[in-house]
C-alpha cells in the first residue's frame, strides 16, 4: 500500500482492516531495506505540506507494512492526549519495533497514551507503557 492509497484508505476504511491489510509476510533480501524505508518516510514527512498535521497513520501505515516485509516485528499504535485546555482529544498514530518508536523520537510519543497496537497479522495486541 503506498502512501497516497494508505491516505485515501484511511477515511473509509476500518483500522482493524487497514492494519491487516498492510502487514507483510517477511521476505529474503535486502538486510539495509529497512533502513532505506525508514529514511525514506522521515524525507516523505518534511516535505509533503501536510506532513506531521493530521497525516500521520498514512505514514504509520507505509512504515508498518514495509518494516514486516523486511523482517522486523512493527507494531502499529495509535495513541491520544487531551489537545489545548482539555477540551477535546488530539491524536497521533506512530510505528514501534521492540517497544520503541521508529521515524520520531521517544519524546514525540511520550505525551500520547497509546489506545489501540496492532502486531503481526495486523492483529490487536496489548498496548501500553510499564
């Protein structure tokens, strides 16, 4: 799924189907893919204008499915803090390989709760911080 079908795809499809969807069966090749697709979203961000406003669980998606494929063991959270005075939520939805963010910093996702993690098969795994 690239990112311009992941970001049409996520205002009508379910989370649940889009995060199967995008899990990928491991494949042999490329041990520095990995590395190249993770740089590659982090260029995506800084220059699409929408990047970081809103646009994240595209993002999200790309590195989820790509990070499977290459034969890491992604997991796709999403996560809510309370946005201004308290009045509403904001949310942000961020990939994670062995409990720590892939494309941002720690800092970045600390001031979110996660809500919902996806893992292997784009299953619904616990999700949460010790």
């Amino acid at each position: 799924m690239a990112y311009g079908a992941a970001a049409v795809l996520v205002h009508v499809v379910p989370l649940r189907t889009l995060a199967r969807w995008a899990w990928r069966p491991a494949t042999a090749g490329d041990p520095g893919r990995a590395d190249r697709i993770v740089a590659t979203v982090i260029r995506l961000r800084r220059v699409l204008p929408a990047a970081g406003r809103g646009d994240c669980l595209p993002f999200a998606l790309v590195l989820y499915r790509e990070l499977s494929r290459a034969g890491h063991a992604p997991q796709l959270v999403m996560g809510f803090e309370r946005a201004g005075s308290g009045a509403g939520l904001e949310g942000h939805a961020w990939v994670e390989v062995d409990r720590r963010p892939v494309a941002e910093s720690v800092d970045a996702v600390a001031r979110y709760t996660p809500a919902a993690a996806f893992g292997p098969g784009g299953s619904l795994t616990p999700c949460g911080r010790d």
